[in-house]
C-alpha cells in the first residue's frame, strides 16, 4: 500500500508539473521547486516525524492553492499514513476519514475505494474489529465494482482474519475459502500462501491438528520467500507438536536453524528455538532446558512480548513436566504478567490455568480465571451476535445493490441497443460515403481521361493539319520557286534554305503532336525516342529499358512519351550536351525519370512552351515536373508517377 500511495504522488507530481508550459504566466510552475522539495522531504525516512508532516502538510497547502483534487486527496492519505507509522491510529483515522469525504466529494471511486482500506486498517490496529470489518468490506465492495479481483481477495483475507479473532473460525475459514477464488495470479501468490497460513492457523485454534498441517503444506507447495518458508515449517511443525509427533518435529525444526537468512531475523530464530527446545524438552533432551532459556533472551533482547509469553509458557510446562513446582510456578506468573500488558484474554486464561494446577490455594486466580472465562464468552458471543447482523445488513444492502444494479443494466441494456443501432447507421452511412466518394472518384479520373483523349485527338488533327496541308503548301511554293525564279538570282538560295527550314520544323511540328503509336513494346519505343539523339557529339545513357516491370495506362505512357521528347528537343536547341543521362528509379507504385545534362545550362531558365508542356502532361496523370539549372552546371529535371 506503502509503494503505491508513492507511486500514485510522484504520477500527480509528474502531472501536476507537465501539465503547465508557461513558466512565466502560471504561478504553480514558480512554486515548482518548492512543490518537489516538500514531495521528497515527506519521503526521506531519515528525517523525524515532524518534518515529514510539515513537509506533508506544504504539499497539502499548494494542492489547495492549485485546486488539485488528485494531489490534496493522496497528500491527506500519506499523512494518515505518516501517523500510522508512529502508531497513533486515532489522528491517522481522522485523516483517513478526511481522505474518504474527499474522494466521495471528487467522485474517485479508486481513491474512495483505498481510503476505506485505511479506515479499516487503523480500526484494525485499534482492535475496534467490528468497525475494520465493517470499512474492509465497504473496500472490498468498490474494488469488486471496479473489477479488481486481486484488491476483493486481499480485503477477503482481512476479514477472515478478524472473524477469526472474533471466534468465529468456520466462518472465517469460508471467508478464506472464498479469497481463494479471487487470487489467480501469479502476483497473487504471497497472498495465497497466507491465505493457506491462515487456514493452518484456524484448524489450530479448533484443535484440528491434521488439518492444520495439511494447509501448511498447502502453503509451502507455492511459497517464495525465504523467510515465508521458514515461518511456515516452523509452523508445520509446532502441528506435529501438537500432535505428539516430537521426533518429527524435532527433525523439522533443526535443519531451519542452520538457514544463513535466519541471523537477520532474530524475531524467527527465538520462535524456531524456542519449539525446538519444547519438542525436545517432552522428549527429555539434556539440554532442552538450556536451550529454551536461550530463547527467552534472545527475545527480552529484542523486547518481544509476545515471544517472551510463549517462552515462559513452555518454561512452565518444562518444569511441570519434572515436577519442579517453583521455577514452574515463577515462569508462570512471569507469563500472567506480560499477557496483562498485552492485554490478551486468551493468553490471561492461559497463565491462570497454569498458576490454579501450581498453587496450594488458587482462589483468587480461580475467581480470576472464571470471572475472565465469562466475560470472554460474552464479549465474543455479542461480537459474534454484532457481525451476523453486520454480516446480515451488508447482505441485505448487497441484494438491494444487485436490484438496482439489475434495473441500471436493464436501462444501459437498452441504451445499448440503441447505441448500437445508431452505430450500423452511423457505419451503413460512412459505407455509402466512401461508396459515393469512390464513384466520383472514377468519374473524375474517367472525365479526365476523356479530357486527354480529346486533347490527343485535337494535337492529332492539328498534326495532320499541318503534315497535309500547310507542310505540303510549302513544299508545293519550294517547287514553284525552284522553277519559276531563275537560279541566277541572288534571293533564290536564301529563299529555298528558309522554307526548307520552315519545312522541317512543320514536319517536326507535325511529328511531337500527332498521335503516338506504338508500334513496338513501350520500354524500346522510349528507348529508340532517346537514342535518335545519341550521336558522336552527344552521348545518351539510360536503363529506361527497365520501366517495362511497371505496368501503365495509355495516357500515362503518352504524357511519359511526350515529356521526355520535349526535353530531348529542349536539350538539341538550346543545351549545347556533349552527355546526357536518363534514369528511370521504380519505388514500389511510386516513380520517378531522372534528367541530367552537362550543358551550357543558365542561371535564368526561361519557362518556354516546351517545358510547360512537359509540366501539363506530367500533371494530367497526377505526376509531377520538376526541374533546375545554374550557368556551367547543366540541367536536371526530375519526372514522378505513379503506376
């Protein structure tokens, strides 16, 4: 619990700090170094009490101050939690207290639900069992609502635990049983194992010797924890003692004395000793004695009262055993006196028992002893009558909880289905969107595609416009010239050489719009395109070859087609290249035509017909025309498309 109250600060804190950018506008973020100081003074156990409270109480002031709920709620807990560490559960209550009306306020269920825990644990500490129960199972309930079988199961174990100290062992052996359930996990596992130690314990208490050693064994088949195990063999084996069973537990007992762990427990090494020497003392081993005086320092050396009564318990039957009523007589009033201190009933009546069989006239501690015995059996008989009803209302409110939680599913049932409905209409609705956008779609690429039919077709009858009518025109006025002007004249030659030149660009004209045939595979008709240029004074190099992997519309190979002409005439007028690279890069659907020349290229580039051409027709299939050139350094040009 310990571990996750400080998780759950130091996410607010990260939160807290994350969540404001200005570091000038906002005034927690000047308060910033303040904020952390205090979060990690609460934190340093090296410091007393009080500082860590004030340092707390810092952290408290400047939740208020930023109106965080989050942070004032965990801040209140972990001061309810600095007050259990010294023990003072009445203020550590109150805070708890404080924590939970906030929680309810803010509505945080998870918060709401682990500040019942801490209500329930400080009353558990206060011995208040009836209260712990009652807050234990209020957290249970929540936890359960948030469908955190782990959290159900641990506050099942709890309340097993104060069933049992209610005396009421078979139902907190079914209270046990049933926290079974919930602890699945393999995290759960140190949770199981008490659980199996708590059912050891019961059977116990009930004198079920049998059953106890079985759950302990239950318990050890899936212990972790060194020290767990030891605990739990020494637990096994004070069952074989009370069965009578010494030689078996004596050679349980030994082999856990030698495990190097132990020197860090003292606590563990006096208890393991202390039921050793007992086991051998029935047996009379020599130095049973010895041993179990042993024992009783080590525990009134680490002030463990309760040890020190079980040890003087044993010290008592040891010398009764040998009739050695004295020292038998003073270990028991030795055990009454500390069992007054720790204010057990169970041990009291132990003692007195003990001090009646020793004393040659035991009236006061037989009145003593009866009056105590009377009292225990009411006290647990109207605690007992106090949890059943306990028990019975919070059964009751559970049935009632399920009505209403029946009617609230039967409306979320309903909200549901409308929900979902809404749902298929919502998804039928956004089918018919994307159906619809997809339609468009196609009509669009099917409009353009018309468009660039058309526009072929119209450079096509211009072509032949010009091949047919206006070429042949020129051709029939160089034949009338060539016959009619005598070659004498001075005009004749130059008039010839200018129409043939007029000539051969209407043919070429005619050539770069007329409709593009293929009478070859696309791969060699671009090849042969290119190759016209490569001469002895200009170099081509390409693997244009390769765009036969790709697979491409007509339109799309007409405007490839064209652009790459338009930049080989580009090229012939105005470049002067002695070499000229074409490059063709396949990218998955994505390609691209790299141009490179070593021309004379410019710092100016003239935007001429020719170019944005290119740039139209890489346009209309949805490509691009990009291009660049510095005076001395060429010209490039890059063609993308798509297949």
């Amino acid at each position: 619990m310990k571990k996750l109250l400080f998780s759950s600060l130091f996410t607010i804190l990260l939160l807290f700090i994350g969540c404001n950018n200005s570091v000038t506008t906002n005034p927690l973020i000047k308060r910033e170094h303040v904020f952390i100081k205090s979060y990690e003074r609460s934190r340093n156990e090296t410091l007393n009490f009080y500082k860590r409270k004030n340092a707390i109480d810092s952290l408290i002031t400047e939740a208020k101050k930023s109106q965080n709920d989050s942070l004032l709620i965990t801040s209140i807990g972990y001061k309810s939690y600095l007050f259990k560490t010294i023990k003072v559960y009445d203020s550590a209550l109150y805070f708890a207290k404080q924590m939970y009306n906030k929680s309810r306020t803010s509505n945080d269920t998870i918060l709401m639900a682990k500040s019942l825990f801490k209500i329930g644990l400080y009353n558990y500490r206060n011995q208040n069992w009836l209260d712990a129960f009652e807050y234990y199972n209020k957290s249970k309930n929540l936890f359960s609502a948030l469908g955190d079988s782990s959290e159900v199961g641990k506050k099942l174990l709890t309340i097993a635990v104060i069933q049992k100290k209610l005396g009421d062992f078979k139902g907190s052996e079914i209270t046990s049983i049933d926290a079974l359930r919930f602890l699945r996990n393999y995290k759960d596992r140190k949770y199981r194992t008490a659980i199996y130690n708590h059912l050891g314990i019961t059977s116990k208490e009930q004198k079920n010797y049998k059953e106890a050693r079985y759950w302990y064994g239950k318990a050890l088949q899936i212990a972790t924890d060194t020290i767990a195990i030891l605990n739990l063999k020494n637990n096994k084996a004070v069952a074989e003692i009370k069965l009578q069973n010494f030689k078996t537990a004596i050679s349980k007992l030994t082999p856990l004395l030698l495990y190097p762990n132990l020197a860090h427990e003292p606590k563990l090494a006096a208890r393991i000793l202390d039921n050793l020497a007992y086991a051998k003392s029935k047996l009379h081993y020599p130095e049973a004695e010895t041993e179990l005086q042993e024992a009783l320092k080590i525990r009134k050396t680490q002030n463990d009262l309760s040890g020190q009564f079980a040890s003087h318990i044993h010290l008592t039957r040891h010398y009764k055993d040998r009739f050695q009523t004295p020292r038998a007589l003073q270990h028991a009033t030795q055990a009454l006196h500390i069992a007054n201190r720790l204010k057990g009933a169970e041990g009291k009546l132990e003692a007195l028992s003990h001090l009646i069989d020793l004393k040659k006239n035991p009236k006061s501690e037989a009145i003593a002893y009866r009056t105590l015995k009377d009292s225990l059996v009411t006290a647990r008989n109207r605690a007992k009558n106090q949890f059943a009803k306990l028990k019975y209302d919070t059964d009751k409110n559970r049935e009632e909880n399920f009505i209403l939680r029946t009617q609230t599913a039967q409306k979320d049932l309903e909200l549901a289905k409308k929900t979902i409905t809404r749902n298929w209409w919502i998804f039928i609705s956004f089918l018919f969107g994307i159906g619809l956008l997809s339609l468009i779609f196609r009509w669009r690429q099917r409009i353009k595609i018309a468009a660039l039919n058309a526009t072929s077709k119209t450079e096509t009858r211009i072509s032949k416009k010009v091949h047919d009518e206006l070429a042949n025109d020129i051709s029939d006025i160089m034949t009338t010239i060539e016959h009619l002007i005598p070659t004498t004249n001075p005009k004749k030659e130059p008039l010839l050489n200018s129409l043939e030149t007029v000539y051969e660009r209407t043919r070429d004209i005619a050539t770069e719009t007329g409709a593009l045939v293929l009478e070859k595979s696309f791969d060699k008709s671009l090849k042969e395109l290119l190759m016209q240029h490569h001469k002895q004074d200009v170099k081509v190099i390409t693997n244009i070859d390769i765009i036969r992997q790709i697979q491409l519309d007509d339109h799309k190979k007409n405007a490839i087609y064209r652009a790459l002409q338009e930049l080989m005439v580009n090229m012939k007028k105005h470049s002067q290249a002695t070499r000229v690279s074409i490059i063709f890069k396949k990218q998955d659907k994505h390609h691209e035509i790299w141009y490179k020349d070593n021309g004379v290229g410019t710092d100016t580039i003239h935007f001429n017909n020719g170019l944005q051409n290119a740039e139209s027709r890489m346009q209309d299939i949805g490509g691009s025309f990009t291009f660049e050139s510095t005076k001395g350094n060429g010209f490039k040009a890059i063609l993308k498309f798509s297949s």
